[in-house]
C-alpha cells in the first residue's frame, strides 16, 4: 500500500458545511494526488502536489482546495460541500524517478456522503 | 496524452489466461502505456508498463505491438480475485511536476468459476 493512509474512511455531511479529508504518507514522497470517482466518470483528478507549498490544479478542482505544509501529508477540503460532491476519493502518491520507474500508488479512498 | 480504447467487458474462465486489449493508435513516441486495475471498492492497483518492449512482472505480461499502437494485458492463469476494471493509459514518462495519468472507463474483467 505505499504507506498511504487516508483518513476517514466514510463521512457523513450535511451541505454548506466545510470538509476536509486527509492524505498521510510515510515514505517521503514528493509527488501526491487526490482523485475522485464517480459512476461513469471514472476517476478524475481534483488537485495534486509536487513539493511542500507547491500545488496544482486537476481537470476537476472547483470547490475544492488544497494544502501541503509538511512533506507526509496532503489535505483536501470541502470549503463548503455540495451534494455534488458526494464521491468516493482517493489519494495516490508517485513512487520512483525517471520515466522507467514512475507508478502511483492508491490510497484505499474515503467514501463522502453530502446531505 | 493519447488517447484509448478498451472493451466495456470481458470474461476469462477461472485458471485460464486472460487477454484484455487495448488500442492506442495515436501514441506518441515518448508515451508509455501504463496498466491498472481496480477491484470493487478498492483504490486503483499498477500492474506494469512498458514503452516498446514486451514486460513481464509477477503479477502479468504487457505485449505491445511493434508499431505500438496496440498492446495487450495477458494475466497468465486467471483467479477469480483478478475479478477487476482494468485500465490502460497512455502518459509521457517522466513528466515532472505536471505529470499525472488519466483514467478512462477501463475493461471489467470478470473471471468466472
């Protein structure tokens, strides 16, 4: 599992209410990610992180922001969820260097339920 | 990144090889073809890449085609835990900060008793 811990697992919210969902890593990687899935859209990337402080936004990053203060975790909120972004979402990080290498590793996802 | 094209759907009998294909006929040379899979519920899992040769790992054997514009996944003796949606990617290697793969509706594979 790359030693990728998300945390919760499943959450339960109500709309308009701020979220935040948890990546932590324990292998010291620079590159990490959070997708989310949905059913017939397959996963998509929200943002991702390439460095402490040092983000970027994916294909679907509205309503969502995130943070990188130290190197082993990265945060995704929810400044104000929507039902919309009821998903299932998973983080990954980037092991290896050089185009023979390079794989990302999944975390096991937090199941998010907007009320 | 190019992009491909797999089957919605594919059964493999159980202990049998499973040949799950992929087309990419717009691949540049510089892109490698990536495989995944996912099981129900689970995050996605790498299973190998490649970028002209043929690979084998533990888990499976990529075949890409010598003008590399299709490639198949042979998972040699199927068990019905490789009962997954399996993707195929194609990325530049290598891609520095912006690198990230995108994954499209991939091949339900189910591996029947």
């Amino acid at each position: 599992d790359a030693g990728i811990t998300q945390s919760p697992r499943h959450k339960v919210t109500e709309t308009g209410t701020p979220v935040t969902l948890r990546c932590h890593q324990t292998e010291n990687h620079r590159y990490m990610y959070w997708y989310r899935q949905d059913p017939g859209h397959g996963l998509r990337l929200i943002h991702y992180s390439y460095g402490v402080k040092d983000t970027d936004k994916g294909e679907v990053s509205d309503g969502y922001s995130v943070s990188r203060s130290k190197t082993e975790d990265f945060l995704l909120t929810l400044e104000s969820a929507t039902s919309s972004q009821t998903s299932v979402y998973f983080c990954a990080i980037r092991s290896g260097t050089g185009a023979t290498n390079e794989k990302l590793f999944f975390g096991s996802g937090t199941q998010l339920s907007v009320l | 990144d190019a992009k491909t094209t797999q089957p919605p759907s594919m059964d493999c009998a159980e202990g049998r090889a499973a040949n799950l294909p992929c087309n990419h006929s717009t691949i540049s040379g510089n892109e490698y073809v990536y495989w995944y899979r996912q099981i129900h519920s689970q995050g996605p899992q790498y299973i190998i890449h490649g970028l002209k040769n043929n690979e084998t790992n533990e888990m499976a054997s990529l075949i890409i085609t010598e003008d590399r514009k299709s490639s198949t996944l042979i998972l040699p003796h199927a068990t019905l835990r490789d009962t997954a949606v399996y993707y195929c990617i194609v990325r530049v290697g290598s891609g520095g900060s912006n690198y990230k793969l995108t994954f499209g509706k991939g091949t339900l594979l189910t591996v029947n008793p």
